[in-house]
C-alpha cells in the first residue's frame, strides 16, 4: 500500500495544539489533520457519557479523512472515553486502525524521573475522577503515590485567552496550595491546556518539582510507538502536511490556535455538530 | 382548541433555571418544560454562528415536544441568535409559534429604575460583542448611557459550582474595578448564571447600585406579554406540570440544578446530541 495517510491528532480545543507542536518538532516529515472541538469545548466538567459520544464523533470524523492512527490529544477523553473506544468501537468498525491518548506518555515519562515515587497530578475533573492516573501508575509501579488536584478553572481560562490576568495567577496558587504538604518531587500538567501556564504554575508552586509536560514527552512516544508498529508507520504520507478543522469558527481558530502552535495556522470548518453522530 | 401546550425555556445550562423559577413564581398554574444544554455549555464564548445554530436545535426539540411558546433563557442566545430565529426562521417553519428572549425585559426594567441614567452590564463576551444591550436601550431611551463589562469566568465558575471559592470573590472583585469610575446607578446582571452570585456581585461593587437581576422581571414581564397575547395564552395548559430535559447526564442537572430552581427536580435526557440538528 502507498503511503496515503495522516496522523489524527484531536483535542476538545485549542490545547491539543501544544500536544500537536510537540509531535511536529519530533516528527516533522508527516502529514497531520488536527481538530479541535471548540464549539463544545472544554470537555473538563462533561459527564463521561457526553465525552465518549463527542469523542467516538470526533473518532468517525478522522478516520472519514483518512487518519491512520489518532492521537487523543485531550486527557478528560483519554481518562474515561479512550479505552471504552479502543475495546468497544475502533475494533469493530475500524479493524486495524489505532486511537492512542496522551495520559499514558505523561504517567510513564514522571515514573521515569521521579525519585521519591511522589507525583502530583492536576487535570479536569473528569481527568480527576476517572482515576485513570491512578490505573496507569499501578500498572507501572504499584509502589508510586500520586496527588491529584482538579483545577476546573484552568481550561477555561486559556480557552478563553485569560491566562495573562491577575486573578488566574490567585487561582492558580490557590490549586496549588493542596500540594505544600504533600512532599511530591514531580507535576504532572495533565491537561493540554496547562502548557500555556507552565511557568506560571512553576512560580506559585509551594515548593520546586519537576514539572512534565505531555506536550514535551509525546513526540519521543510516538517516534517509539512507530518504529514498534511499522505497520501502521508504512501507510502515513510524508509531505509535512498540516491541516486543521473546528467545530466552532475559523477565524477565532485561527487567532487562538496560532498562539497554541507556535505559528500561523490556516483552518477548515468541521461539520461534527448534528452531523457525525455515531449513533 | 383545548389547551394541551407548554411553554418551554431554553438555557444553555442551569443558569436558565433562576429564569424559570422566576416565571413559575409569578405564574405557578401554566405547564413548563425546561431544555438545559448542559453538554455544550456555557455558551459565553462562543461565535455567533454556533450559537444560533444550537439555539435551532433547541428550538426544533422544544417544538416537537408541544411547546406554545419558547423563553430563550440565555443572554447569549437571546442576543444574536434569537432576532436571526425570530425573523428567519419561526415565521418560516413554525407559523403562528413564538420564541421571546430575556435581554429586553432586563433592559426595559432597568430604564424605569435609573435616575440619572446611567447603566452598568455584566454579561459573556458573546452578549457584549453583540451589541444587543446598545441596541436595546438606544430604542427605549436614546439618552441612557451604558458601560457593559464581559465576565467570561463568571458563567463557567457557576457551572462548576465554584461559587464559594475565594478565588471567585477575587474574579469577580476584579471585573467590578471597571465600573469605579463609571457613575452608574443601576447594573443589570446580564447573564442568567450571574443570579446566583449577586450578593457577591453587590458587596464587591466599588459604590453602590440597584441590581437589575433578570430572574426577578420576567415573571411580570410574561404575564402581560400573555395578557396582551390571548391567541397563545389560550393554547397553553394549566395543570403545573414542569418537565426538565438536559443534553449532558440526568443525575449531575438533578444536583446542581435544585440548587437553581430552589427544589428538587426530575430530569430527562434530551437527544440533541447529533440528532435534531436543523440543516
């Protein structure tokens, strides 16, 4: 077979776009078709039922243009709804494609770097009480303790452009606060959308820790999860190709999602909203 | 014609409720159905175009289930959406059916209770971009001068029911500083979540003003609309029946949303979700 497809990367908004920027600098020669789910974004405090129908639409959406493997770039769809579609729905109306989520790369990359085996965690509450992290890192090492700390406010105010205000720096330090005795050596940010606060989480932190980024370890996973599944490797196009869609419109998109990526990006209109539906 | 019609209020969330609680307060003996959607909320920062087409989609759902008369309950969605559907769209498939928003009754209440007016607004970035509070009031009164403030946090911290946080205190402390110099007598809080945090919102304004909250007009406002409009009062059935659909899970709106119609409620799951979609 030629090489005709692209990687999927979706994301409920503007965050999967850092997650998308960390693959392209490790990945660059691939071709990769991102959508956001702005008109329904943040997915954070969704009901797991509402995020797995968003994401298998998103899913349909994807492999419709020709995705060979997606990447769920959002962790409150990685938590709950990615393995319910892995097991339930890509095997049987998409044998032989693959849907990966970005909450397993940041779990094993902080299990890597930790030296106390104290991780903190802040992410949405669906993230949150998925217990998801708490899964992945019994599977790693049962012997790791991990503190979550929701931050419901967080997505909405880089969904919305506030991150630069007095006020997101007082919550942030708030959310943080659950960490002072805690003694973690390690944070993970565990929503996309935590990149864009990175140092500001870092300054109001009660003490220093490592901070993991997804954004800065999935490249390196994937190069990995590639070079193992030459299989799926052998049909994506190398062109470097980057497109972009939205459920919401282009021209915010295009405002917004520039900061996210790092560059100007051009944006198509995504037809999900009373349209995909899996059901 | 028996009387066998409800009268239906839409609201992209829970905020809709304090709307409703309104009406039924004034008008306890009609029959209601309320559509919250949950699932795609809050609507504040979204563009105009996704909004209006939400706002069909609940329109269509309210319709089909043998709604007289629909309150959009959304400032949002009563700003641009609802002159669009009004005029476009209602008269063309559901002759003789009407769809009201909440933004006018908050303005024509307002100028009656200004003295030297001047007026504050607080509401999402969607209703302010909007301009539907100038046009409004450029209509009523020429000489009223308004100051409108968006609070795009505002609506998602009600959503996440973080109202009692410090943090939010702080916020909303914040957004106020605007009006410090403003002069304004009289601040309609122009979003519908914004109800529930208007003691906050009165002890954190720089001097003091009348506090326009429109969960508090619109049941006298209905009254005489209905008084004026006998062709659809007659059609309306009067056994104090209240019927709560949302888009997102029944079992989360039935705990936050008691805290906003002030007793508990019963809710059903509505299928808009890649369903009634209007195109």
């Amino acid at each position: 077979m030629k090489r005709n497809k692209s990687i999927g990367v979706f994301d409920s908004g503007f965050g999967g776009l850092s997650i998308l920027k960390g693959i392209v600098k490790t990945l660059p020669e691939y071709d990769y078709i991102y959508l956001g789910d702005t008109a329904r974004a943040p997915y954070g405090a969704r009901t797991k039922e509402t995020i797995l129908e968003f994401t298998k639409q998103a899913v349909d959406f994807l492999f419709q243009k020709n995705c060979g493997l997606i990447i769920i770039a959002c962790n409150s769809a990685s938590s709950d709804a990615l393995r319910k579609i892995q097991r339930e729905y890509i095997t049987k109306k998409y044998p032989g494609l693959k849907v990966l989520g970005v909450l397993i790369p940041g779990a094993e990359e902080s299990a890597l770097v930790t030296k106390n085996k104290k991780i903190g965690v802040i992410a949405t509450e669906a993230t949150v009480f998925s217990k998801s992290f708490e899964r992945e890192f019994y599977k790693i090492d049962p012997k790791i303790k991990i503190y979550q700390r929701a931050c419901p406010l967080l997505a909405p105010i880089v969904e919305e452009g506030q991150e630069d205000k007095d006020s997101t720096e007082i919550i942030i330090k708030d959310y943080l606060e659950f960490f002072r005795n805690k003694d973690i050596d390690t944070l993970i940010l565990g929503c996309t959308h935590y990149g864009i606060l990175k140092e500001k989480i870092i300054k109001n932190m009660p003490y220093k820790v490592q901070v993991v980024c997804e954004s800065d370890v999935i490249g390196k996973k994937l190069e990995g999860y590639l070079a193992r599944h030459l299989e799926i490797e052998k049909n994506i196009s190398k062109n470097g190709k980057r497109v972009f869609f939205t459920t919401d419109t282009t021209t915010r998109f295009e405002k917004l999602g520039s900061k996210f990526f790092g560059k100007k990006i051009e944006v198509k209109k995504a037809n999900l909203l009373g349209g995909v539906a899996s059901k």
